[in-house]
C-alpha cells in the first residue's frame, strides 16, 4: 500500500501464523509468516515451518518458498517468526525466529538470506529468546535484543539480553541488561548511525521506561527515563525515542484512560517535559548455542482479499501531564512515649517500583520491611531509633532517614500525702523525674501546677510532659481532722517542786498513743518520766505520723526548814546566855532531848518551850561539859517529821 492509498492490496493464508514484512534493496517486498499446524486447511502437520514470499509494488508475487526447521535435542516446538531487517547495501536479509514448547521458549533462530530467500547461514541461541534486532548503519554488525526470564538480581523479575553479531553472523560480545527493583515489560532497540545503538527498556506501571545510549561495545554512556504508564515503545532510526500510553495521570496522581503519545528528540528529551535520572546496569552474559537442519519446501500461492481504505482522521493536543516523581520523604513524631505506636505520614512512595523500611535502635533492634507503601511500629523499649526509607524507580534508590527519640514511663507522685500534720490549707505539686508542661487535677477542675486543699479527701492528677501521662492518686488526712478524742499531748502545768521531793514524776498523756520521749530526762519508761533538776523539758510524741511538742517547766526549791542549834550556854543566872534553845524558822518543835556523852539521857521536853536550863530531870545541876542536844521538829515545808543532834558544851 502507497501513501495514497491509490494502490493497496492485501493476500492471507487461512495458517498464516506471526509474521514480519520488510523492503529489499531492490523495492521489493519481502515476508515470513509462521504456520499454524492447527489451522483446518493448514497442508503441515508440525509447527515447524515458515513460508517466504517476496512481491513487488503491484502486489505480485516474484518469489514464494517455504522453510522446515529441525532443531537438534527437541521434537515438539513451534517456529515463531519474530523480526527482519535488511541490509540494503549487501542485500542481506536476517530473519529472526523463536521455538517453543507451549508457553515456554526454548531458543531462537537467526538466518542470512540473500535476496532470493536462499539461506547463505543460521546461527542457534539454545535458553535464550530473541525477540528484535537492528543493523548498525554501515551493516557490519547486528544486535538482537531478548528476554532474560530468570531474576538477574534477587527480587527483579526478568531482564534484557542485547547480543552483537558480525554480519556473518559471528558473536562479538552479549550482555544482560537490568535495574533494580524493575521488572521487565516491554524493550526495544535502534542502530545509531555514528555507531552503537539505542536501547529501550520499560517495566510495568508509572515511570516505567529508560532509554539508554551504548556505545560499540556495549557499554552504557547515557541513560534518561520516563514518566509515562506502560507505554509501547519503539527507538527511531535517529535516535528518538516514540512512546505510546493509553493512560494518563490526574491532578491527584491516579490514571485515567487517554491516549498519549510521546516523543522525544535525538538526546532523549521532550520539550517541556521533565525526564529523570535512571540507574540500568549491565554485565557480560555468556551464550550456549545450537545446531539446526533446515528444509525448503513448495508453498501455495497466496490468497487475495479486496480492500476498501477510507481516509481516518484524529487530533492531538499538546500537553504533559506528569505524575509526582516519588521521593522517600516522609512525617514521624520525632519524640514519643514508651508504649507509643506511630505510623509514617505524608509518603510519596505510590508510584515507587520498589519500597524499603529500615528501623534501627536499641537493644540490637535492626527490623527491615519491603514493599509496603507505609511503616508503623509500636515502641516497647526506650531509646533513639532511626527509621529510613529507600524507594526505587527508574532503576535508582533514593534514601530519607528519621529519628525518632522514644522516652520511658514517666515517674512521679503528688506530694504531700497521707496525714498532713500542718493545719490546712495545704498546697499539692507533682514531683517528676522531666519536665511537665500540664496538668488535671481531679479530673479537669483544675489545669494549675499546683493544687489548694483545704480538707482531708482522695485526690488524682493527669500531667503531661507533651509525650507521657502520668497518673496518681493520693488520700490527703489533716491531723486536726483526725485528732476527734482531744488534743494529741496533754501536760500538766509548770509545777515548782521542793528539792527534798525529787525526783519529780512527769506523766505526758495522749488519747492516740502510751509512748512519749523527752529530753534530759534521766529515767522513764516511755510513759513517765523521772525529772531530777529544774529545767524546761521538751516533751515529744508521734501521733498519725506527725512529730508533736510540748514544753514543761519544772522549778526546784530548796524545802529545809531553817534550824539553829547553839553549841554551848552558860546557866549561871547572870541572864546571858543561860538556856539553851533550839533556833530558827519554818518549823514546829517536837521533842527536846539532852544526852550526855555515854548515852545517858538526862533531859527531854515534849511540849514548847523546848529548852534546857542546865538541870538533869533529877533537878540537880549538870556539870560542865560537853553533851548531845537532839531536837525533834515538824518541817512546815515538807510537812515532814526532821530531827536534827548536835554537840553542846555546858559551861560553868
């Protein structure tokens, strides 16, 4: 068919399988086709042949032949016709064919042709399945491009081999192509006129396609990805790169069904477009080949069918719109409580091939999760952790890392508590081992630091340091609330006692408790106490917890009663001095008893006056001498029976 459509033609073959159609040197048109077996009317009972027909510009047929494949080691396979190319300085024709069994490929087929169809030499690639292929501009080397099922890293999902043939067929090098975390989907290839050539390869999804640039051997000197979904892809002869999607991207960054066709210039960019950093590798890959016996047959002529062409015409309005480009940035509370559980926020990880976690931390906390578009943990142990995420696309990691500070229980308590032994009111604070930034006292009336209680009850607290709650609850009793039976010491009044009377027994007294301590105290029992001097003395005593103090005061007197008993008089009647009698003050006389110094009692009076004027009872007087006067008195102070015997001299 012409551009005109002026002259348009079209043949089948009822078997007619996959087929691929090209131009000689000479204009003629040249096409394979494969048979299908199955087919009714088919005349080959295997799926090993393809049938080779060259027509000229009119639709005639010059030339039609057909070719039976015999690959050694398989017997049950089916010869797929895969890709042409001509090279129209030498007038060569490759053709390039696929055998399978069922769904699985087990090899291909690269056959030289000369113009007329004849096989000039095949070469056999056992395991690998080559799907397309380019001529170098010159035509002195040709590049198949395949599919490399098996994972070329762990995880990735296929790859492609790209393999470099002289003209005659010869291997110069093969290398496998691959990105991580991108799976294969579609590739495609172009010769470069200045030499190498241009590889196309697309994975599944949003940002899907690297174009690369190699050079003669293979080697990778420039690489630009793409944003567009699952586009089919074809690399023009200058380079270019042609990309056709039937989904594009909203506002939101979901797909929507519209098709779009990109295409770039020569470098790999597209006017007002973004392009983007890609990171496909290669290495070299070694090939295993085969050996295959090929016979020609006689093939029918083709069939015609009319054609009707009518013109179609659709329109294309400029624009790019581009999905966000995924990056590993992502929100975490960079402080939490022990016991907390967290998740990542604001991700733009969706369009991402690959996703990984990593959380360190401490305790040897080392947790890695792939391909979730999120992260949550709970947080069982304090400690500085760092979470980080690396998403792939294009082939590339990127990596954003976080900290996150995890800080233990809070530990605290109201103060005071218990029996409080001031009079209230008292104030309530919260003790803790950080800093509080609120607080809730008893369930919200009061958001103070500080709480002001005026009567005994329970009391709770909320507080906060913006991270961990603590919560505790007291009971707060107020002494004077609890001293129901009196005051919680008694003493007696501050008491004078005689020096005579010591020690003075001080007996403290409390309805809540039999135990008191008291200073300077030389004797007690707890419960009294033996006070042997004057002083003040604090008396102490604990009563619900609370430390309680007295003072008493005991005066000490000297209680004598003040007695004077001469030591000697002169009875001789001159009025000086002739009677002996007891002296003194705060007494009340008794007895009287004179004695002489054997013993002898030779006077006593019973009733006042006490005295003794120097005669014996006997009425005679008593010589000079010395004598032993015993007077007998009550002690006014004391109330005290006291006696008090002295020497006496009786001059004459």
């Amino acid at each position: 068919m012409d551009t005109s459509l002026q002259n348009h033609w079209l043949y089948y073959k009822p078997w007619f399988g996959d087929g691929y159609f090209g131009q000689l040197a000479s204009g003629d048109i040249a096409f394979f086709y494969s048979v299908a077996s199955n087919s009714s009317s088919s005349p080959y009972d295997a799926d090993n042949v393809v049938e080779g027909f060259v027509v000229d510009q009119t639709g005639q047929t010059l030339l039609q032949r057909g070719y039976q494949f015999v690959i050694e080691g398989h017997e049950d396979y089916i010869v797929q016709v895969e890709k042409m190319v001509v090279d129209e300085q030498s007038g060569k024709v490759f053709l390039l064919l696929s055998y399978r069994s069922g769904s699985l490929f087990l090899g291909s087929v690269l056959l030289s042709l000369d113009e007329s169809l004849n096989i000039l030499s095949s070469v056999v690639f056992s395991g690998d399945w080559y799907r397309d292929m380019t001529l170098e501009a010159d035509g002195s080397f040709l590049y198949l491009l395949g599919i490399y099922e098996e994972e070329p890293i762990p995880g990735v999902s296929g790859g492609v081999l790209l393999t470099r043939l002289s003209a005659d067929l010869d291997l110069d090098w093969s290398k496998l192509y691959y990105a991580e975390y991108f799976d294969y989907n579609r590739a495609a290839l172009s010769g470069v006129p200045s030499g190498g050539v241009n590889l196309v390869y697309s994975t599944d999804g949003a940002f899907p396609t690297i174009l690369a640039k190699l050079n003669e051997e293979g080697e990778i000197e420039e690489q630009t990805g793409y944003p567009f979904y699952e586009p089919l892809v074809a690399v023009l002869d200058d380079g270019s790169l042609c990309m056709v999607s039937n989904q594009t991207f909203d506002q939101s960054g979901q797909t929507t069904f519209q098709i779009v066709v990109a295409k770039t210039d020569a470098s790999g960019n597209i006017e007002g477009c973004e392009v983007f950093s890609t990171c496909l590798l290669s290495e070299d890959r070694s090939l295993s080949f085969g050996e295959v016996e090929i016979d020609t047959l006689s093939v029918s002529d083709l069939l015609s069918v009319e054609v009707q062409i009518e013109p179609w015409g659709f329109n294309f309005t400029d624009g790019c719109d581009l999905p966000p480009a995924p990056n590993p940035n992502f929100l975490l509370p960079d402080t939490v409580c022990v016991g907390a559980c967290v998740s990542t926020e604001a991700l733009h990880n969706q369009l991402a091939h690959g996703v990984q976690w990593h959380l360190s931390g401490p305790g040897g906390v080392d947790e890695m999760v792939d391909d979730s578009l999120s992260f949550s943990k709970c947080f069982e142990n304090p400690g500085t952790y760092e979470l980080s995420q690396t998403v792939w696309f294009l082939g590339c990691p990127y990596s954003y890392s976080r900290q996150v500070v995890v800080l233990g229980e809070l530990e605290g308590r109201i103060e005071p508590e218990g029996v409080l032994c001031d009079p209230p009111p008292a104030t309530l604070s919260v003790s803790a081992d950080r800093s509080l930034l609120s607080y809730a006292w008893n369930g919200g009336s009061s958001q103070d630091e500080v709480l002001e209680v005026s009567q005994s009850g329970t009391y709770t607290v909320e507080a906060t340091d913006g991270y961990c709650v603590l919560r505790d609850t007291v009971v707060i009793d107020f002494l004077d609330e609890l001293l129901t039976e009196g005051p919680g010491l008694l003493l007696p009044e501050d008491t004078s006692v005689c020096e005579q009377r010591l020690p003075y027994v001080l007996r403290p007294y409390s309805p809540y408790l039999d135990s008191f301590a008291i200073e300077g105290a030389l004797t007690g029992s707890g419960t009294s106490f033996s006070l042997w001097q004057e002083g003040t003395y604090e008396v102490q005593a604990e009563v619900y917890g609370c430390p309680l103090t007295d003072e008493f005061a005991l005066e000490v007197n000297d209680c004598s009663a003040l007695v004077y008993l001469p030591t000697a008089f002169s009875p001789d009647g001159d009025g000086i001095n002739d009677q002996y009698l007891p002296q003194g003050k705060y007494f009340e006389g008794i007895s009287l008893s004179i004695y002489d110094r054997w013993g002898g009692m030779l006077y006593q009076a019973g009733s006042p006056p006490f005295l003794w004027d120097g005669l014996a009872a006997s009425g005679e007087r008593a010589p000079a001498g010395m004598y032993i006067a015993c007077f007998e008195y009550l002690n006014l102070r004391l109330q005290e029976v006291e006696q008090r015997c002295g020497e006496l001299y009786l001059l004459r």
